[in-house]
C-alpha cells in the first residue's frame, strides 16, 4: 500500500508538471478520500492547493477530512472565504471540531466566521466539553424522530434530511428533546405495515452515554455492544448528540496507543512520532527517565552496603544483572497481563484475592523452571566452559551457584506478586495502572532483587 | 458497570430460588443481550439452563453468542436437538464459526448436525481459511444485487431477504459472482427517482480485501476508510463473504492486545487471563524468560572480565543496575515508539534514515541532560549526604562521577539508536516486531551499556 502510494504520487507529479488537469482529476475521481490524502500529505505545499482544487467539492471536504493537520493549515491558508465556506458546508461537525482543535487561533477565527450559523452553535458547544469525554467526540448531525410518526412518514423524513446526517441507519425517538427509544433503517424497511406507528416499533431499551464520560468507556461499550452508533445524553436525558463506530475505532486505537506508551514509560502525545520535532519527543519521554534514574538511588545504596562482602567473593557480581532482568522481565510480564485486562473491563479490582493466588502458582512454576534451567546453564557455561569458578576458593561453587538460583526463584516470585498488585491498587486508588508496567516494577524488583540476593549469600556464604 | 452486575446477578438469583419465573423474564427482555450473557457467565452451571430457557429465542441466540465458551458449551451439552437447532438458525454464520472454534470435537460434530445444511456449507468453507485470514472471520449473509435492478426493486428484495443478514445498508453488486460495486441503503433512500438502476448509482471504486489477507491488515483498512462493511473476494475478485465493523473492532482489539503481550515477552494467547490457567500462563511465559536468562551470560562474561578491575574500585559496581535500567528504559522507549508505529502503519521501513536522525537527536537532548542531572545527583545524594566515595582514595570522586556521566549519556545514546533500529529491522526481514520491545532490547543494552562503562573507565580511572 505505502509503495502504492508512492508510485501513484509519481504520476500525479508528472502529471501536474505537464500541466494534465483533465487526466489528473480522471484518476483522483476514481480514489478514496483517504488515499488521496495520504498522496496529498507527501505533496510539495506549493503544488498542493492547485492539486486540491481538481477535486470535486464533496470528495475535496472529504480530502480535506483525511489531510494532516500541517496540509489542512496549508490549505485553508490559501482559500478564499467562498472556498472556506464550501468545504466548511460539506463537513460534519464532529470532524470541523477536529479540524479547529489542531489549528492556530487566527485560523480558527476564519473557519468560525465562515461556518454556517448552526455549525457554529454546534462547533461551540461541543468545544466547550472536556477533552477526551463523550461530549468532545459527538457530532450533532443525526436523525430525529417523533414517535408519533408512522413507519412511510418516517423513511419520507429520512429522505428528506438524510443527506447531512452523520448516518441515516439508527434514528432516535425524542419527545421535547428526551431520548425515547431508538429505531433502525432495518427495522423501518422490514416492517411491512407503513402506518404502524414509530412508537410501536422503537426499541425503548436504549444504551446511552452522558456527554462527560470518559471517550475510553464510550469506545469499550461499542466493542461491547456492536453498536453502529450511540446516543449522547446530558444530565436530564435529552439527546445532545451521537458518536459513531468509526469514531470509537479512532478512540479505541488512540487509547491503545497511549496505554503502550504509558507502559514504556512515555508520556503519551496525540501526535504522530514522525511529525513530532526531537524536542517535543525528548519532553515526552525525559521525565520517567530521569524520575527513574533518580529512583535507582536505592539499588545503588543496597550494593554499597554490601560492597565488602562483594569484594570478598566478586563473582557475585557477575550474576546481578541476569537477576535483575529476570525478576524485572518475569514482574512486567504480570504487571502488563493485569494492565490490559484492567483496560479491557475483563479484570476488576474484586479479583485481587484470584489474581495474587493465580500469580502466586504461575510465579511457583517459572520460579522453578529457571531456578533449574539456571543451575544446569551455570554449570555448564560458566563452571565447566569460562571457567569463571577456578579462584573462588572461599566457598564452594555449588554452594554459590545454588544461592544464586535460589534467589532467582525467590525474586521472580516477589516480582509476579508486585507485578499484579500494583496496577490493582492503583485503578483501586484513580491512577492509571499503565504507569505501573515495565520500568516502574523494575526499579521496584531491582531492589528487591538485591536484597534478596545479598541475604540469601550472607545466610550461606562465608562473606 | 460491574457492581450494576453483581447487584443485577443477586436479584436475578432471588428471583430464581422463589421461583419467579415471569418477573425473570420480565427483567430479562428489557436487557441488552451482552449485559445478559455477562450475568449468565457469573451463574452456577446448575441454573443457567433454566434461566437460559426463560429467554425469547432471538434474545436468547443474541446471549448465546457473547456468553463465555465454558458456559456455551454447557449450555449446547444441555440443548436437545431441536433446541440446538433453534439457536443455530438464529446465528450469523461468523458466529457460528467463532462458537465452533472453541468447542471440543463431539460438540462441534453435535453443532454440524442440527445446523442447515447452508449454514453447514458456509461454516465448512469458513473454517477451511488459515487462522487470523480475512477469510476466518467474514461472513457469508450479506445482500447481493445484480446491477440491472431498480432502486425499488433493489429495496423489494431488501425488504424480503435482509433479516437474515448480518448488515443491510452496504449492498454488493455482483454479476456473475464477481464483485462490480456497492451501494448503500442510504444511496438508495435518498435516490428520489425509484426506476434509477443500481448500476448507474452504485460505486465501482470498491475496496475489498482478498479471503487470505491478513486480519491486522483488515482492521486498519477499517481504521482507515470509516467502513461499515468490507468486501472479501477471492483471487477471481468473486465476492465470498464481508467483514463488518464489529468483527474488524474485535481484531483490533485482540491484535493491539497481543503486540502489548508480545512487548512484554509474553506468548500471546486468545483466552482471557481469568480463564487461564497456572500452567497455560506458565507455558506462555517461560519460554521468553529462559531465552533472556539465558542471553545474559553475555552480562556476566563482561562483568567476570573486568571483576580485577571491580576489586579495585567497588564503588564502580553501585552504579550498574542505575546505568543498566536508564539505558534499558531509553531503549524501550525507542523501540516501543516503533513498533506502535509500524502497527499502525504510520511508519515504514524506508523511514529509516529519518528515524535514526531523529532518535539521535532525542538521545544527544536526553543523554545530556541525564548526564547533568545524574551528575547533581550523585554529588548531593551519594557524596554529600550518604558519603559514598569517603573510602575512595584511588581517584578524585569528581572523575568518577564523571565517568559514571558520560558512560550514561553514551549508552542512552547506543540504546536509543539499536531500539529504534531493530523493530524496523525485525519488519523489513518478516520477523514481528513487536518480539523487539523492552526485554530483548534490555538485553542487548545491558551488555553495550557495561562494555561502555568499563571502556570509559579504563581509560579514565587507574585500573
């Protein structure tokens, strides 16, 4: 698909140079929206607005829909109000919004003094809802039915105010305004009988979301409930707006992104990483990491307290980092299990008691298999092959290795317990138990990891 | 949500025991069917035949089909023929295919046999797709229209066939099997002359994806185009089934779950953690915990090379693991970002330069500013306040702390360049990319980063 792109933006270019209009909108006509705009987005900014106005006018707004932000800038820069005004007029509301949110105040005031009236009451409105709550991702343009109409008056009414609506295929019942019950397109053509009343086939079991829920909760219940779309209500159950499927992937796809990000300790951004500038991906990602280092402190002073006894037998030493990772690899694996069940509704705080047994024997298990892996590893490897035991005489190499395997055990134990609970604890306390994945448990088992170590050698070892 | 079903599940188990049974039903027919099969999967395996069998028959095939494979299958080993046969006419054949998927044999010899023989054919060839195909998870109930048709023809046969079909609003044209176009049930509603033929309002610009196209691929074609429904067709563009958005949700779900599994050194799995058990989560884990215990001898082969040097200056040792994670946690930033990136095709392999441009840049701003605070750090907390160096007398304090520095800005700089290289990497030569996230790139950081450490001080300090 990408080399796709890339060849056909070639022969656009050439196209564009021998000045081929005609041929150039033949082609572009025959396109998809979002294919265009992936053309568009690669395209010389001087050539772009020539490019554009090939376009006809439905297709162009629904270009312009695609476009990045920068392109969007670029172009509404280079209209005339009258070209404004028509793009504006074939736009959803939902998606001017997302348009307004990315661009600098000056454009803003242009799109907003060219915005039919109504699209700017809208556009307002839905600005003034918190950012990612159901309120902010709604759009206002659907289909509204009274349930006193019959079935033919209802598909006339859809007919004749369909084309500017969002989707035609579920349509609300309201009554002064309150959601009612919903009906769908199916249901309407299916119904044999055209004087049966929109009340007698509506369905009254209506799922709706209030305009400050979380976007995150609203994508879960379309992944839930398969909904083509769901109705946004506010306080006194009046209809304000809907959110469409495709809107919820986008959410369900930016949440996703962002628990990853948050998971490798990077402070989420809504920006694509390849129109990000170095700096702004430096301010993302520089805080955990030095909140981290800092953190580190700990395992510094633990060793330092056991430098003596190191020195004694420094071939110690050489197995604190595979003890470290394998106790920070085997916690992450627990703690990023429970993060993605949390996000996903399977796993709720009430399961802490199941899940902690559940680890517990999983951790008995790996514990066991690498504490035995690791013995036969070391002995083959570092005893027999590197030799890495002929000066240690202070104890024997048996002794030394299985303290190093039974720490292993141990640890990877403490780590799967710590990796499940903290997450739990922090949904429980209204944190974000994505932060609680991989670098933050790490520094946690790596300390762990070393007490453990340097108590289990002060029990057996002579140091 | 979840104590809404805890309650829920309490009234409906009063109910029960008084034998209530009109009240349940009652209660029931207002529910939506994935609230319902969410209580059901709570139920004691005793009751659920009885309170399924309260359900009206397409509610209760609706609740069949999101209800946990455990309680579907006890509920099919309670069914009758006859009973079994009612929810099967009731079901998508998707559904049914997905139910199949989870039964053991003589259930889903059970299923075969009381499905019809249609349905038989269409789960047969369904099943006979590769896992994850686009094939395995289309179904075959879509509407076809010949192209010679008119607009109220086309809404006739709408009208007579559609309640069997998974979506009636995008209308394959097909003649002779092969795929010609779509059009929409609103293109249709909003045509107002009703002899149009669909041929001359249909759209010819089809995307469809081939039966043997990945799912991931699928679900970002969704992402991408907004569909409601998409096309599948074999390698003679005959249309054989479509894919709808709901299906397309789910794969995106389990697809952004299984690269966070993945990420985390984890054997992804379709089964949900709750219903796992210890062994089966065991299996899924241990494999990569063994790989990386084992990789790092790698570690400790470095630290036994340098352990005369250690033995010199101990203090050395108390800034491993801090050097280690910092680097480990700048990697997997990188490679995360990365691999998200590639996930969502907003990246590709020719980005390549520009991504390492890019990542070196990020790494010279983190590197250097870690370094600084790094350098405060150790002089307020470890020299000044806990006292650290006092029995260091081979070295000034300061060029050790120099030394520990620059080794860190050195080694973010190694991580973040091999983590953002490796995902792309891994893509470009058909490894996932997602197996080079944080664990694996630990690995290799944590060797690089002792190789630099003990690099820079020996050629700093005298050891």
């Amino acid at each position: 698909m990408a080399e796709h792109t890339i060849i056909m933006q070639t022969t656009l270019q050439k196209l564009l140079e021998e000045k081929k209009y005609s041929t150039l909108r033949d082609i572009l006509v025959t396109m998809n929206p979002a294919d265009i705009a992936a053309i568009f987005d690669e395209m010389e900014a001087a050539r772009l607005p020539l490019l554009y106005r090939l376009l006809p006018k439905e297709l162009a707004a629904d270009t312009f829909v695609e476009m990045e932000p920068e392109a969007q800038e670029l172009l509404i820069r280079g209209f005339s109000d009258a070209e404004l005004k028509d793009v504006l007029d074939e736009l959803f509301v939902d998606d001017a919004v997302d348009i307004i949110e990315e661009m600098p105040a000056t454009v803003v005031r242009r799109i907003l003094a060219q915005a039919a009236p109504e699209m700017r009451t809208s556009i307002n409105e839905i600005l003034r809802y918190p950012e990612n709550s159901a309120g902010s991702i709604m759009t206002t343009e659907y289909v509204d039915l009274s349930p006193t109409l019959t079935v033919a008056e209802a598909i006339t009414r859809i007919r004749r105010t369909g084309i500017d609506k969002e989707t035609i295929y579920t349509c609300y019942v309201i009554r002064n305004r309150v959601l009612m019950g919903v009906v769908t397109v199916k249901d309407l053509l299916l119904t044999s009988d055209d004087d049966t009343t929109i009340e007698s086939i509506m369905s009254t079991n209506v799922i709706a979301v209030n305009t400050h829920d979380d976007q995150e909760e609203v994508a879960q219940m379309f992944s839930k409930y398969d909904f083509m779309a769901l109705p946004v209500v506010d306080a006194e159950n009046r209809l304000v707006g809907i959110i469409t499927f495709d809107d919820a992937m986008d959410v369900m796809e930016e949440e996703a992104t962002e628990d990853i990000e948050k998971m490798a300790a990077i402070i989420p951004s809504e920006k694509p990483y390849m129109s990000m500038t170095p700096f702004e991906i430096w301010k993302n990602r520089i805080p955990w990491l030095m909140l981290l280092m800092v953190s580190a402190t700990f395992t510094g002073i633990i060793i330092s307290r056991f430098e003596s006894a190191l020195s004694k037998l420094v071939i110690l030493t050489a197995f604190i980092p595979m003890l470290m990772d394998t106790a920070g690899n085997s916690g992450s694996q627990a703690s990023v299990t429970i993060i993605r069940g949390l996000s996903l509704n399977e796993i709720e705080f009430s399961d802490i008691l199941q899940i902690i047994w559940k680890e517990t024997r999983v951790a008995v298990l790996c514990g066991l298999s690498l504490a035995v892996a690791c013995f036969g590893k070391i002995l083959l490897v570092d005893y027999l092959i590197l030799g890495s035991f002929a000066e240690v005489t202070m104890a024997s190499p048996f002794l030394i290795i299985g303290v190093i395997c039974v720490t292993l055990a141990i640890t990877v134990l403490f780590a799967k317990v710590v990796g499940c609970t903290l997450p739990l604890f922090a949904k429980k306390l209204g944190f974000d138990p994505a932060v609680m994945a991989s670098p933050f448990i790490t520094t946690i088992v790596d300390a762990l990891s070393l007490l453990v170590y340097f108590g289990v050698a002060s029990l057996f070892l002579p140091i």
